[in-house]
C-alpha cells in the first residue's frame, strides 16, 4: 500500500448558528449546515474537506450528502489520494452531480497531495511562491426591507469593507428602491455590486432592472436570469449597460466551456460547491482566462476551511480578479484551527509557510 493510499474516510456533520438569517431571492439560510470530510493515509497524513449543500442551487442538503458520502467513501478507500483524477472519475462513475458532496473530498484530496509534497496548497496548484497580490473580500447585504439594507450597508461601510454586494431578485420597483435607500446611506462612490440569484422573470424584466440600476454605479450584477435561461444571456449582457457575472448558470467546466462558447457574459463566478471542487474549477479558471473573461471565486456557506481552499484556487492562477469570501463573517462561532485569516474590512491571509490546506476543525465541532 503507497503512503498516500486512503486508510480512512470518516465524515463529520458541522453544524453553527449564523450572527442573524442570511437571505436570498431563493431563500432564507437560518444556520450552517455543512458537512466535513476526513481523510487519513497510511503514511498519517491527514486531509480535511468541506462542503455547504444548498438545495435550491445545487440540489443537495445536509442529509443527502451524508448518504452519498458513506457511498462515495466507501468507493475511494484505500485509493491513493494524489490520483485525484482518478478518484473523480471512481466517484462519477458511482453517481451523478452531487456536486457539493464530492468538492469535499476533492478538497480533502488536495489537502492531502499538497501536504505530501510539502507545498501550501497554492503552490501545488501553480500559484507564485508567494501570494503575489493581497486577498480581500467585499460584505453583502442579505435581501430585506430596504431600510433594513441601508443601515447594514452604511455598517458595513463603517466597518472597512472596500466593496458591497447587495442581495436583489424580486422584481423592478423593490429593487431599485433597495438600492436607491443603499445609495443614500453609503453614497455615490462607495464600488457595489448586485446579485439576483436569478430572480427576475424574463430577459425584458431583467434588462428593465438593469437600466434602472444604471445610475446608481453598479459594477456588476450576478445571476440576473433562471439557470436555464442561459440562451438569453448573450442578448441580455450585450444590451445592459452592468457587466453581467454568471454564477448558478456555470456550475462546472462544460457550463463554462458552454457559456464561453456562447460569449454570453464578461465575467463567471466559480464556487467548488458547484464544480465538484478544485479539479474542475482549476478547469473552469483555465477556460475563463483563455477566453479573456473576468474571473471570480467565491463560495456558499462554508466555514474559514472551505474558504481557505477557495483562497488557494484565487491565489493560484493571476486570472481570478475577485473574491468573494465573506460568510465567515456572518458565523456566530469559528470551528476553524488555522487556515485563511479574516481581518477589519475584508482583509484577508492565507498563510504560505503551512503545507496543504492549512486549515483544521476543531474536534468539539464535529458530529458523527
């Protein structure tokens, strides 16, 4: 057996109150509910991955991800954990999608690999041998009352961030006037940027939206449409005068490949949850930056662990224009040892000395 073959596979429930309910055009999210994996190799060493199911995008919950979990563990032990191409295949050969259960082991696959190399994670992705710009994330407000939205963007503001995302997606009079209260609390220059979760019904509502929205100097708006609608993105990018992001629209490499294909946006949102973890979406950042396209790496619900991962896949490839990292934040407790350091404002650091991941959960945090 090779050092690196999976010994063990143990699968943990992570589950932590948020500071207040974080809400979408899709939905409210009450609290985390995450699942984290464990690996361990017959040398010792010792991975960890983490994955926050989101129903409504990518069809998965806590529950659904602890059954497919056992499945998928059973099918990789005593694998060797740096043929990670290979484990992907094993684990779609098994199942389809569930996406977000597999980028955990993809994640804690990586983990392990890089810490056999003796590599930070970023570095065994292709990253500089120091980080060569620094990290930093914007803060978004949760969808809501509009005065509401205004005083947690005035405090968010107060409190350093450099840039303010604003949760949209219901409808042409609600979300201008949101926008509008935002705009008189922070100001006119203040860089914010939009996200309807595809919550506008039709390329005539969206575009309607995004004219309105013109003045209000809005750098880019995520999702404007349903998923499926992605035929009506090329149309509706080329007509508003806001650079559209695709997000739920490109979960994995072949969304990317489709959407490039189409040239329907300027810019893509990568999150692991969606593309089955690091191997795709080092795929997708290949594809965007090929294609010229902006690129950003964000992420759902996960804690500092999973977002740390995402910090490497940033910091591995000059492509990735932003962040967006900011759910760490919103926890009312940190499980994490280690891992991406989350300052005032937004400021962020990924240590560079620790191979691997670089990042733990505490044992009292994990159920089985």
């Amino acid at each position: 057996m090779p050092a690196t073959a999976l010994a063990s596979i143990e699968l943990f429930r992570l589950r932590l109150p948020l500071r207040e309910p974080f809400v979408i055009s899709l939905g409210p999210i009450l609290s985390v509910q995450n699942l984290v994996v464990r690996l361990r190799t017959a040398s010792g060493l010792v991975g960890y991955g983490e994955c926050s199911p989101y129903a409504t995008i990518n069809g998965e919950t806590l529950d659904t991800c602890w059954s497919v979990g056992h499945l998928l563990a059973d099918a990789l032990r005593g694998r060797d954990a740096r043929d990670i191409a290979g484990c992907h295949a094993t684990m779609g050969r098994l199942i389809y999608a569930n996406h977000s259960v597999k980028s955990a082991f993809d994640m804690a696959l990586h983990d392990v690999a890089a810490q056999h190399a003796g590599l930070p994670l970023f570095r065994w992705l292709g990253g500089a041998e120091r980080p060569n710009r620094p990290l930093r994330t914007g803060m978004t407000v949760s969808l809501g009352p509009p005065d509401k939205m205004r005083a947690d963007a005035v405090r968010f503001q107060q409190a350093g961030f450099a840039v303010i995302k604003v949760k949209l997606g219901e409808g042409l009079a609600a979300d201008v006037e949101r926008v509008r209260a935002i705009r008189a609390g922070i100001g006119e220059a203040h860089p914010l940027r939009v996200d309807a979760n595809q919550g506008w019904d039709t390329p005539a509502v969206a575009l309607a939206v995004l004219r309105a929205l013109a003045p209000f100097n809005i750098e880019l708006c995520e999702e404007p449409l349903a998923r499926h609608r992605f035929l009506d993105l090329p149309a509706l990018a080329a007509a508003s005068p806001i650079p559209i992001m695709a997000d739920e629209s490109c979960c994995d490499a072949h969304d990317a490949a489709r959407l490039i294909g189409l040239r329907a946006c300027p810019l893509l949102n990568i999150k692991l949850g969606k593309s089955a973890g690091l191997h795709q979406a080092r795929e997708i950042v290949a594809l965007g930056a090929a294609a010229g396209l902006g690129l950003q790496v964000g992420g759902f619900m996960e804690s500092r662990l999973g977002m740390s991962a995402a910090a490497h896949l940033a910091l591995s490839h000059d492509a990735v224009r932003y962040c967006d990292f900011d759910t760490p934040y919103m926890f009312a407790q940190d499980p994490v040892r280690g891992g991406l350091d989350y300052g005032p404002g937004g400021a962020l650091h990924l240590p560079d000395e620790v191979p691997g991941l670089g990042a733990t959960i505490g044992e009292e945090y994990l159920e089985g």
